[in-house]
C-alpha cells in the first residue's frame, strides 16, 4: 500500500535551539579562533557544527535510454528525477548512488565514473551523479516512486523534471552523446533569480 503525500514538505531544521550533550539553550555567535557564525552551547561549550549534505544518484543507461523516477514523495511529487538522495552515514559516495538506484527505481546497474558534481550552495547541498549500465530493462520501483521508465533522450519529459541538477545532468548527457565522449563536469547551480 502506498502512502499519500503528505500535504507539506518539512525539512529538517539546519539550525538547533538546544544542545545535543547537555540540553542547555545554545545561541549563534562566532567562537574563539573562527571566522563565522556557530551554534555555541553556552553551557558545556559544545559548538554544533552544519557541514552540506551529500547528495548522490545515477545516471543509468539500457539501450540508449535514460532511467527516471516519477517521485511519490516531497518535494517535487509526482516530477520525474534521476534516483538520488541523500548520502547516508558509513556508506561512500558510490554505494549511496548503488542504493539510491536500488530503493527509488529496483534497477540493477553496474556503476560506471563520476560524471557531475553540482554545487548547490544555496541548498546547503553538493550532488554527485554517476554513470551506469542497466543490466536488464526490469525495473522495481520503491514506496519513494509511483514508476520508474527509460526514457530515449528525444522523449526525455523536460517540463516534468523535478530539479534543477538532474536537468543539468541530463543536458550534459544529450551533449555528451553527440559528441562520444563523456567527461566529468563540475559546476554549481546558483541561487535563482526571482522574476
């Protein structure tokens, strides 16, 4: 059974009212020998430090198709998305990507190079995408996706994609494709600019 979308998106918070060692209140301030603002724990001196979040997928290819995933879940439901998420603790870069592609789409790849990293500062964030084979057409989707297809890249539903990093992805890969070769890129997304 599958579980409605929730109504709203809520993230987790970057920042924290309260230590996580003791529970006093904790307040933003610069510390000693630093040069920016830190969640500071008046009580025990704790600094609570906010690093970017890892964001890791695939870019998997059968036939000359691309894999997508239509998202059952916030943000962005019901877009299609390369399958991503977040980096777990204890895991590389690589096997996130390999358990991304499992949970979001059931595909069974064999992973290939890096092929972007994406900046995402705004966000918080840093994507990396990998390229990969799809070792057979069949396709397994997880509660995270309502279906998971290959797409030719003349049929790619460019409107329907969910994010801004999986559409630089893709447009790399069309070009890359003209061309036969596929270098890794690295570039950032900036923060867009309101109309």
């Amino acid at each position: 059974m599958t579980t409605p979308a929730p109504a709203f998106y809520f993230p987790a918070p970057r920042t924290q009212k309260f230590c996580s060692l003791c529970s006093a209140a904790i307040t933003l301030r610069v510390p000693p020998d630093d040069n920016r603002m830190r969640a500071v724990c008046e009580n025990c001196g704790a600094i609570h430090y906010q690093n970017p979040r890892n964001v890791v997928g695939v870019l998997a290819v059968w036939q000359d198709k691309v894999l997508l995933c239509r998202r059952a879940i916030e943000p962005r439901y019901d877009k299609w998305t390369l399958p991503a998420g977040f980096m777990e603790l204890g895991e590389t870069t690589a096997q996130g990507a390999m358990r991304e592609t499992q949970e979001e789409a059931g595909a069974q790849i064999e992973l290939g190079s890096l092929y972007t990293i994406i900046d995402v500062p705004h966000a918080e964030q840093v994507h990396f995408f990998y390229l990969a084979r799809a070792l057979s057409e069949d396709l397994f989707p997880g509660p995270e996706s309502l279906e998971a297809r290959f797409f030719a890249l003349d049929e790619i539903p460019w409107p329907e994609l969910a994010f801004r990093t999986v559409i630089t992805t893709l447009e790399h890969y069309v070009a890359d494709t003209e061309r036969g070769v596929f270098p890794m890129h690295h570039y950032d997304i900036p923060l867009p600019v309101p109309d």
